[in-house]
C-alpha cells in the first residue's frame, strides 16, 4: 500500500509541518509501505516528490526543489503538480499539515472530494476544533469546564476599541492571553499584562485571522492527553508540559526545544481520570476520529479546565503526542500504523453509508 504524505503548507507552521512529516516518515515501516512525497510550498504549489522505499536522512531534504518547466534539478527534487493530481488507488492520504489550510477542514473537504481515504478528523470536526471560538461553544454545551473567555472581531475592535477594551476588563482580570481563532503552534499568540499590551496583543492575533479569542491567564500547570480511536476511543494517562516561564512561545516549542515534558504528569489519580473523562467526552463532542490531543489547564487547587483540541497534534520527535502513547506501551510505528488503519476504516464506513 501506499502512504501519499503530503506536508508543508502556506500556513505560519510550514515548519513545524516538515519536522513532523520527517518524524512519520522516520516510524513508516517501509516493510510494508511506500512513501510517496507531496510537499506544498509556502505559497501553495504542489510538488509531487519521489517516491521513497526507505526514511530520507535529514528533515531539509523535504523541502523540494523543482524546475519551472517540469524538469527534475538536481537533489531531491520534484516536479510541480495539480493538487488533483495525487488521487490514485490502493493509497491513503498521510495529512501533516499545521494550522489553516491544513488541519481546519480544507484539505479534508478537497480529499473527500477526491474521493481518498485520509488519515485523522473529518471535515466538521476539523473545522470545529481548529476554530478556538466554536470549539469554546461546543465544550460549554458538554459541559467541560473552560477559563473564562471573551470572543473578539476585528470589525468590532476596530469600530469601537474602548467598548471591546471595557468588556475585556469587565468580564477578565489581568494577565489575559489573546490568541487569534484559528491558528495553532502559538503562532500569534500573546499575554497581556494591561490595556497597551491587551491592544497590541489583538493587532498581534489579526494578522492571522479577522476573529480573536481573548481568554482569562491563570496560574497554572499544562497537562495533555492523547487520544485515539474513531468509534473506540481511548485515551492515555496525562503528561505535563513543565514551564520554566510563564508563557511558550512559537520559538521555545519548536526551534529551541525548551520545552521539558513529565510523563507520566505526577498529580493526583483522580485528577488523571478527570482529564481522560473529558478528553474523551471532548472528542466524541467534537466527532473526532483518527486522533487528537486534548490540552488542560490545572491549578494548584486541582481545578481542571480544557484548553483546546488538537485534530493533527505536532509529530516531532520533541511532540508530546506520540510520547504519551509510548507511555502506554505504543511504539511510534505501530501508533503511525494504528492511524493509517483508523483512516481506512473510516473510509469504509463512509462509503458503507452511500
């Protein structure tokens, strides 16, 4: 069978996306599979790549190189191609793809328009959870506990910042965190500490989207939870992000590598059920399927709060992801197996429903 990974992106997490795409590519058991590359530039070409019967040595060797006029150049090249392109049979879809025009339902709705079978959430849900605010509505309905929020348009902000400002203030206190709606990674994301920086917190976040989510700061400790399954949804024992500083941006997750990580999270049991109960409740909430990361918040009073849902959670091998399943007796191949199955059977079942 072949696996068509298909990475990069045009959206602020083009790299993240290559580091995980190699990471997969890295746990592929080529035994069994090959590997066909399909990398989207920054500006949205489609390059079809070689087709690989073993793991490349190096992440750079991803990002491929192409002539204009269609002939192969030297190096690990490719040639560019219509998105449409890639559909062919006895192959599945391998999405590593962060953030907008990648894990918000778009490339899920172009491959079900395809007709392919395609690893990780569906259209609706993709959607959902990559939209922070909707994702909020949907939880509150579930009844998971979340920090208090206050959803933000840009046209508002723009027609009357002092309103905006005054429902801020009146609803949250300071440090307040402003993140735009739809974007991951903490790509745009700040924390404000008053009113100039709850302003350029908000310029900030609308340079990625027209919609921003500004949300309560708390003291508090990040937990995570993996999940996995379509109709079988299991989770695992919650790991913890262990913070150094108040806030991780972009750089220290992804280029510095500061984050530590304790995994198993050392708190109490019944806090660990907690997380699992409403990580899975979030999940099937959200109609997952394939896998997802739930996100937590947990103070020193043992109050949990859900932060977000991640339909196609970071794969590098710094990701907390697939460090939880290994946790749980989970190899990173088999859990890249595990998916690759899932995607199959949901397909299946899609089609047994026509």
């Amino acid at each position: 069978m072949k696996i068509i990974l298909l990475y990069g992106g045009k959206s602020p997490e083009h790299d993240v996306a290559i580091l995980s795409a190699f990471s997969v590519i890295s746990a592929v058991y080529f035994d069994y599979y090959q590997v066909q590359l399909i990398y989207i530039d920054k500006t949205g070409q489609w390059v079809k790549g070689p087709l690989l019967t073993e793991a490349p040595e190096t992440d750079e060797t991803l990002r491929l190189t192409w002539d204009p006029t269609g002939h192969e150049v030297e190096g690990f090249s490719g040639k560019v191609i219509a998105p449409g392109d890639i559909k062919e049979d006895n192959a599945i879809v391998f999405p590593v793809l962060h953030g907008p025009n990648g894990e918000d339902g778009t490339i899920q709705g172009f491959l079900e328009t395809l007709d392919m079978p395609y690893v990780g959430a569906g259209v609706v849900t993709s959607a959902c959870a990559m939209d922070k605010i909707m994702t909020k509505y949907i939880l509150q309905a579930a009844g998971i506990p979340q920090v208090p929020y206050v959803p933000v348009l840009k046209n508002q902000w723009k027609e009357n910042p002092k309103q905006i400002f005054d429902k801020c203030e009146g609803t949250l206190l300071y440090p307040m965190f402003i993140k735009p709606a739809n974007m991951g990674s903490s790509v745009g994301i700040s924390r404000a500490e008053n009113r100039e920086e709850l302003q350029n917190a908000l310029q900030e976040a609308y340079r990625y989207d027209s919609r921003a989510l500004v949300e309560q700061g708390i003291d508090a400790r990040e937990i995570e939870v993996a999940v996995l399954g379509n109709d079988d949804v299991r989770t695992t024992l919650p790991g913890e992000v262990v913070k150094e500083v108040a806030f991780y941006d972009y750089n220290a997750k992804y280029i510095d590598n500061t984050i530590q990580m304790a995994i198993p999270a050392e708190i109490p049991e019944e806090v660990m059920q907690k997380a699992r109960d409403y990580a899975k409740l979030a999940y099937t909430m959200l109609g997952g399927s394939g896998l997802s990361r739930c996100d937590f918040f947990l103070t020193n009073k043992n109050e949990l709060f859900l932060n977000e849902l991640n339909t196609m959670p970071g794969f590098t091998e710094f990701s907390m992801y697939p460090l939880l399943w290994e946790n749980m007796g989970l190899k990173y191949g088999d859990l890249i197996e595990e998916l690759i199955q899932l995607g199959t059977k949901r397909y299946e079942q899609q089609a047994a429903f026509e």
